[in-house]
C-alpha cells in the first residue's frame, strides 16, 4: 500500500466533488462519497477510513463478509446485484447500513422479511436502469413508482431513493440525460407524496456530472483506490 498515493487520490477526489458542487450552486456537504472499495485490500480501507471517509461499498456479498471480519468499524453499503439466498449475510450485519441495488420485488421481499427477523429496518435504494441496457439490472423507469407504491407496505425497508449505473463511456457528457432522468424521476415520485432524499449516481469516471444534476451518493472506487488488480 501506498500511503501518499491514497491521500494524494482522495484530497484530489474531495477537491472535484466541491468544484463540481460549487459548480452546480450546491453544498458539498449534501454530497455522501462512497469509496467503493471491492478488489482492494483491508489495510487500504483501514487508511481512508482513518483519513474520514465513512462509507464503503462492496459489490459482493463473500466479499464484504470476508473484509467485514477484520473491519468491523466500517459503515458498508453494498452496491451489487443482490442474490436472495444472500440477503440474510447483510441484514445479519449491523453495520451494513444501505443496499442501494433493490432490483425486484422478490428482492425486496426477501430483505423485509430478513431484516425483520433481525429486528430492525434497512435504508434501501431502488435500482434504476435508466438507459435501457440488457446487461444491467434495475427497474425500468415507467415501473419504479408502482414498485416503490407497492413496496411501501414492506414495513422494514426504508426507501430512501434511487440509484443508477450509466454505460461507461469517454466523454461523461454522454451520460449526462441518463443522471437528468433519474433526478426527474425521483421528483415525479416525490409528487405522488413520496420522500425520496436520496439519488445515487456518478463513479469515477462521471460523478462531476452526475453532482451537476443532482446526486447526493457518489461511488467512486478507482479514483481513490488506483485501478482495481484482479
Ligand atoms: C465498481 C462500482 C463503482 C465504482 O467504479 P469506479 O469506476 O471504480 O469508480 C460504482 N458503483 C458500482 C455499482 C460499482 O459496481
């Protein structure tokens, strides 16, 4: 691990969320990083944790179990495709403080129903797939409100918004109607009387646009951590 290198990542990394924030009018306190720290070591984690960062993503459940062993301080999120017979390794950690990837209603089922065992309620994000890709999981936009309509009979998640994944692209201009839709989106839900604070939206390679449109959750990993090794 290098140490210089990480803070030299991560003070240039608060520096361009505040650019883009200033930018946009906005404070950048309203703005939650997310060091998404999948395929990178504890010890890293441990270092930007003790430099502030609060929240970690992860991305697979045997992953975070594993980091979360030697880690128990950390406040998780996880980030990926959930697989229902996983639901109970998260709701089981106190820790693990958001699943921002709610992709179906079986999914969210399942969570109620765990965290319920677990005695508590779970913050969760529904998962957009704003730009119509085969290869994502999500709702489709037209089905995020009679889902989120429906899932809020579901006494133990809370929705606290929405989350999306854009295509990576070079130019992040590219992605910039997909982060606009999600923001309209969520205002629409909110005018059927919904509260939805949260819009998780933008990684390394386009969360200054994505802060420009409204994001209050970005997730960079490669920006902090350097380029993940497989
Ligand atoms: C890996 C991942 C990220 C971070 O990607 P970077 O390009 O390394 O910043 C963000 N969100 C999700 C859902 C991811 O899986």
């Amino acid at each position: 691990m290098n140490e210089e290198d990480l803070l030299v990542r991560l003070s240039k990394t608060k520096e361009r969320i505040i650019d883009a924030a200033s930018r946009a009018g906005r404070d950048p306190a309203s703005i939650k990083l997310i060091a998404v720290s999948k395929n990178h070591s504890t010890d890293k984690i441990e270092f930007l944790h003790k430099k502030g960062i609060k929240y970690f993503g992860e991305n697979r459940v045997q992953e975070l179990m594993s980091k979360n062993e030697d880690l128990t301080e950390i406040n998780w999120h996880f980030i990926g495709h959930l697989q229902r017979n996983k639901v109970k390794y998260l709701t089981r950690m106190d820790n693990c403080k958001m699943i921002q990837s709610l992709d179906s209603w079986r999914l969210a089922k399942e969570v109620n129903k765990r965290a319920r065992k677990n005695n508590r309620v779970i913050p969760v994000l529904v998962e957009v797939n704003t730009a119509g890709d085969e290869n994502k999981y999500g709702f489709k936009p037209a089905e995020t409100l009679p889902f989120i309509k429906k899932a809020q009979n579901l006494d133990f998640i809370q929705i606290q918004g929405l989350m999306t994944i854009a295509p990576y692209v070079e130019d992040s201009e590219e992605v910039r109607p997909y982060f606009k839709q999600l923001a309209d989106l969520r205002k629409n839900i909110n005018q059927e009387g919904f509260q939805l604070s949260e819009l998780s939206m933008g990684m390394t390679n386009d969360f200054e646009v994505a802060i420009e449109e409204g994001a209050t959750i970005v997730r960079i990993g490669t920006g902090l951590f350097g380029e993940r090794e497989y």
